[in-house]
C-alpha cells in the first residue's frame, strides 16, 4: 500500500494551493484560520467526549475531517514558512523522549485510578 508520508502531504498540499487556491494565505491569515479549525475541534470533543450536548447544526461535523483541516493548514504554515516537518518533528521527538524519559512514568497523576464522579 502507498503510504502517506508527511513529505508527501507537504507537496500534495502544496500541489492543491498552486492548482486550486491561486496562492497560499498570508501567515497571519493562515494561524486565524488554524485557530478556528482548531476550535471546531474542540467543539466536537466538547460534545462528543465532554458534558455538552450537539445542537442540530453540529450533527454533521466530523472528527477525523475536522483534524484533518488543522493538518491541512499547519502544513500550508510549514511551507510557507520553509519547514520541513519531518526533519521538525524527528527532533521534537528526540527532544521529547531526553526531556521526558521518565517524567510522566513518575507522574502519580497518571498513574493512580480515577473515581467516578458521584451522580
């Protein structure tokens, strides 16, 4: 199966702005618009894995769709902006594991049960 690197999205992405968008946004144009998406995100997961109920209108909105345009506009921000997020996140990664080896193992926060909350 032809697998979906993150170099690939970069260029299918940057593909899509340069046959069907004219040009990229501006950066600040683009972070106003990660913002709102990342904010119907969270209205999903308010409401599906939170304590508010869907209004009518939000019935249709999907999770994985929605996740997938944040991705689509912090990609745009990565090219315009000439990251390469591959190289980006291999080393945050490796920047996360020597930071945090151990922290969240140690955590009794995480690692204690949680109660149910009374009714």
């Amino acid at each position: 199966m032809n697998q979906l690197t993150i170099k690939k999205a970069q260029q299918k992405v940057d593909e899509w702005i340069t046959t069907h968008g004219v040009r990229y946004f501006n950066e600040l144009t683009n972070m106003a618009i990660l913002t709102e998406e990342v904010g119907e995100v969270a209205r999903i997961i308010a409401r599906q894995y939170g304590e508010q109920s869907f209004k009518k209108k939000d019935t249709d909105k999907n999770l994985s769709d929605e996740l997938a345009d944040v991705l689509f506009v912090v990609i745009c921000l990565a090219n315009q902006t000439g990251i390469d997020l591959t190289a980006a996140f291999e080393k945050n990664m490796e920047k996360k594991t020597k930071r945090d080896n151990t922290r969240h193992k140690l955590n009794k926060k995480l690692t204690s049960v949680s109660k149910p909350r009374k009714k």
